[in-house]
C-alpha cells in the first residue's frame, strides 16, 4: 500500500494532580504520550481511544521512532479504513508504566532517579485512569467508543465498567475479563527470564551502560511462540532449514522457526525496556474485573451504559472464545447490549493485529461513520 | 499406595566398540546406565523396553536417587500393574546426552577433561542405537515391546523403523513422527534461555563451583507449561493467591501459579544438567522419520514388522492427536498393524504420565501378558 502519511499530533501531557493507584500509592507528575489522528467535532462527540496490547505504543497509525515500521494498526486506522480518521478523531496514548513516553520505570523519579523498581506497581485500571484524565485534558466527555485487542480489551472493558458513560461503544478483541493461570503463567516465564539475567540488577540497570536484554529477548522469544498459532509457524516455517541444505547438528539457528525467535527477541530489546516489562505484564496477572464482585462478572457489569462488541479468534489458544464468551454471558446477565463473534483466521492470537477482512468488516460496522 | 520396594537391578554398560552417531563422528566409551525389574525368561522373548521423555531417566519404577521420589511410572509399571513385572521383564536405560550415568556432555572425554559442548550433537536414533547395543549385551534379540511416551515415543518408532524385528510391538504415547515447528520453537526458547545465562560460560561450568541453573529453571518453567492444560491450570491454580489474603503490588510469586512454577524451575536445576537439557532437546527438534524419505512417512515405516498402538490425549496441545494420526495413517498405508486410541484426559501432554484408567486399560490390553 501506498498511502501518504496520515497526519499525527504527537503530544505529551503532564498531569498536574497526582494519579491515585489501585495499590494504594500515587504518582506525582505523570506524563502522558499519545498521539491524534483525525479531527475532533465541534461537539468533541467523535473520538475513539485505541488502548494498546502489552508491547504496544501510541504509534497505531504513524512510524515507529525507533524502528521506522509503520504503526502497529496502520491497516486498521486511517481515511477510508476501518476506524475512519476521515471521520472519527482517534487517541492513542502509551500506557502508564511502558517506555515510549509516558512515565514507568525507566522515568525519572523526584529524587532525579529513574524509578526503576521503585516505581509502584500497576493495574490494568490504573492505565485506564491515566486515559481517562488525558480524556479529561482534550475535553471529551463521552467517546464515540474505546477500542482495543488483548491488553487493550481489558483496558476497554476497565473503562466501560470502572468509568461508565465515558464511552459510548466498547469494541475488545482477543481479550478476557480476568487473566487466565495459563497466561498467568507464561508471563511468569517471561519476567524471571528478565530477573535471572545478572544484568537486570535488581532492575537499577538504567545508566550503567548494561541492560537485561539477553533475558528480555527470551521472555519475548516464549510470549511471541504464544501469539501464533500451530497452524502458521507449520505453514510459515514448518521444519524448513535457514540458510543451509542440512542440520549443522550443532547448536545454530538450523530451522527458520529458530532464526525468526532469535530475531524477533534481539530486535526487541532494541524499544522495549525490560522492567516495563516487568511492569506491564503484572498488570495483565492482576487483571480479574470480577475480584470486587464476589467473582459474579455480571454483577462487575451491572452498571455499563455503553454498547459492546466482542471478537474472538478461532486459531487463538492464549485468549480463546471461551474468555470472550464469559464477557458477552455476563453483559447479557447484566441486561448490556452485546454483539459478539468469533471469527476464523489461522494467525492466532495476533490475528488482531494481521490482515482479516472479516475484522474489518465487523470494526468499521460496529463504529459506523460517526454520522 | 503400599507397595514393597520393586526388585529393581541398577547397571552400567560400558560399549566396547565406539557407537556411530548420526552427526558422522562416534563416541568411544559409552556407558549406558540402566535399570531392570523382573525377571528375563528363558527364552528371552518376555522383555519390555521403556524410552523415556526428555527429561525422564531410567528410575521408571524405582526411587529416584537425588529427588527421593518414586520412579517417573512407578503407577504403570510393577507386580499387576499394566506393564507387569510379574510376567515382563522391563529395562529402562537413561538416554544418551542425558546426565543420570548414561554418557553426556557432562562425562569425561578421552582428555580426561569433561566434553561439555565438544559433545557431539545426537539424535533420537542414536539414542536408540545405544538402546539397541544395550539390548546386545543383555542378549535380546527381540523385545516384547517398545514402550515411551513423548520423546520415549520418538524412540520407540525409530526402533520400529530403523531397526524392523527388534520390537514386536511398539506403544508410543503422546507422540510425533517430526518434531512440529511449535514445539522447535518452545525447545529454541528454552535452549536460549540456558545459553543466555551467563554462568553457562560456553557449556564449559563443570567444575568451576557455578552452573547456569537460573537459565536452566527458566527453560523447565516455560517447558512446564507446555505440558499441562489451560484446564488443569485453571482448575488447580486458577488465580488463587499463594499463602496471602490479598496481591503484594509486587513481584513475588503472589499467584499459586507462579509459586508452583517457581518451584518446578528450581527443582528441576538440582537433578538436571543444562547441557544435557541443550543435547536432549536439540535431538527433538532434529526428529523427523520421513526426513530420509522425501517426506514421505508411509515409505519410512515400508519395512515395519511390529503391531502398533498409538495413543493422544484430547487436551495434549503439544503433541496433539493430528500428530497421532499422521503416523495412524501412515503405517495404515504401508499395511501395519496398527491400533489408535484417543483418550479424554484433563492433564494435557502430561497425561501419558498420570492417572488415566483408560490409558491402563489400553496399555495392558496391547502388551498381554506375555503368555
């Protein structure tokens, strides 16, 4: 595709009032980085937040300034695509405790500090509340509707039952209500990878010159086999060999599946911060919206106003159509308006992110123009 | 259960010819550690073979020497049990690469000096060639049968084909005839994991009083995972918390997952080498029976002579039924005799391990009772 670039406002915003936290500490000074695309109505009645997944940023729709690849939803958000920018204003901002601009552990604390492991530990409703006052500083009091697949479903979903009436749509793909032990799991993997790396020190890492990057990049390689599906690492690679006609039989990279994870962990490390990692994972873990209701979701949803959508992924085994089943059974108990699908596609959990007509169909239709 | 210790012979081969590998080097001096139980018949025909799993040894019925625990299927094989030590006499050797006496990257070379990574990268048939030279020296021509679940599967088909007449019977539980591109992949995260640690040094820490145990723990827990159920996680984790009221706003191991992970992990340093772990799976990962066929399994298994039973297990992700099922119909269309069984099971790839009465059934029903 050839397409202009789609004209971005990178902006950061500094709240002037600490940010209260679900773990009973608050941060002073947040700052906030997102990114707009679009125009906002007179009425400010047409903006869509797009909360982004673990790894994600505020670049959905506009170059990585570190690796120069398009925005990580360029195929979904822009004029004439599915979340329009030719009629909506989208938001995009970099969530609380991640590094690309938006305060975490890498982020200076008022001692002139970075943070590191000092920095309080988050939820998943504390990235919400952080939007939701970035909201509060643009003017817009009710969304045309928060969007978002995986981490950024649970944000969506936080928003609609935490902040109901804030938007008016609720559109979560690949995603649950509450994390799953599996998925509990492998994120635990990922972070003592991080933490059994001798240069995470403790995570005071920052200035040294040195960083964790071997068991980031390892944490990445397990969270990334996760994200795919059987069916495409068969197809996309299968058993073929990298480079060679034979096994070296030896300890190289001999399969392309192999060569794939090495790069995909190395090129990782290069604009993500380990203890983000960290970080942004234990928000996932905690991540259950039923904890306060006595484990009843549907009491979790009683107070929802919005209108939701559901999307799951057939292929997906990490947040699979059962999780998004309990969401759309719960908002049914809670009398919510609801559409929900699960749709065929052989990326698995990252077919969210790929090339799937049927998504877009259901996106652009469930948004509708705005009009 | 009760049961009186099983009479159990522990010995050590020691080859008396150099064994050829498949990489085209050979290893003089091989010692084969294995373990008997029952008692060899007259006429020899009465012995069951059993190839253990990666990580497996050969203690299949007999406490383990560094853990204290009962052997890895002290429920299956014993006086009346499937696999009957009243009427088998059952051999189960630790595999080459490994580190439980069988030679590894752990044993001392010709030097004198330990090979670490000058050992040479093997495969599962070299591992069956040392079975096949263990089978020699005990003088059996041929065996009852085969048996091994996971890579004990691998083994026991390579037998099948490799060496046609040596089993008149192969069982092969939760298995594969090639190594699928998600499990290569899940096996390169977990190598890397061990090699990105720097106390691994290369594979050259014997001796230095260190060993790269936490790359190693990282590697079991990722492993570990892959070989339960979401539905065994959920059901006896979920997301309950690990001897606390409420999360820590930490990076403890709050959750009961993350605990038992941990744990796993670190249990698992105390009886297993990094570098066997590296070898062990590197020889999976190279597995593929059709490879020498032009892909083609059905002319792989032409030559067969043995009964077949194959069994997967219905919430096995790793090694899932499909896997069963090529070799079903491969051996099918090269006129095998073979039986398949699908069994429902709660405990994922594990399954073959723990307690399914079906699977019982199953067992002692293809291997009789040697009358």
């Amino acid at each position: 595709m050839h397409r202009p670039p789609l004209p971005t406002t990178s902006a950061v915003l500094e709240l002037d009032q600490p940010l209260p936290l679900d773990g009973g500490q608050s941060l002073s000074a947040v700052r906030i980085s997102y990114e707009t695309y679009g125009h906002l109505a007179a009425d400010r009645g047409n903006a869509i937040f797009i909360a982004h997944a673990t790894t994600g940023d505020q670049h959905v729709a506009s170059k990585h300034p570190i690796t120069g690849k398009p925005g990580w939803w360029d195929r979904m958000v822009g004029p004439g695509l599915p979340i329009d920018t030719d009629h909506f204003y989208v938001i995009c901002a970099n969530v609380l405790g991640s590094c690309m601009g938006t305060t975490g552990p890498a982020s200076l604390a008022a001692d002139g500090a970075p943070y590191a492991m000092r920095f309080p530990v988050i939820t998943i409703r504390d990235m919400v509340r952080a939007h939701v006052a970035l909201l509060d500083a643009l003017g817009i009091a009710r969304l045309h509707a928060v969007v978002g697949g995986s981490m950024g479903g649970m944000q969506a979903l936080s928003m609609a039952v935490h902040w109901p009436g804030r938007a008016a749509r609720v559109l979560a793909l690949a995603s649950t209500a509450a994390m799953p032990a599996q998925n509990i799991a492998f994120q635990e993997v990922g972070r003592q990878a991080i933490m059994a790396d001798p240069a995470w020190a403790g995570g005071a890492y920052y200035g040294t010159g040195a960083a964790p990057d071997a068991g980031l990049a390892v944490a990445r390689m397990a969270a990334h086999v996760t994200y795919l599906s059987e069916a495409t690492l068969g197809e996309k690679f299968g058993r073929r060999l990298q480079d060679r006609a034979a096994k070296s039989f030896g300890f190289d990279a001999d399969f392309q599946v192999e060569s794939y994870l090495r790069y995909q962990g190395a090129a990782f490390t290069e604009r993500f911060d380990a203890n983000s990692y960290l970080y942004v994972t234990r928000a996932m873990s905690y991540f259950d919206l039923a904890e306060e209701h006595d484990g009843q979701l549907a009491t979790a949803f009683a107070g929802v106003t919005a209108r939701f959508c559901l999307v799951s992924f057939d292929t997906d085994w990490l947040y699979p159509t059962a999780e998004s089943r309990k969401i759309v059974h719960a908002l049914s108990a809670a009398g919510a308006a609801v559409s929900f699908v699960e749709l065929s596609a052989p990326y698995g959990h990252d077919s969210f992110l790929l090339d799937v007509p049927a998504l877009d169909r259901v996106v652009a239709g469930f948004l509708g123009t705005g009009q």
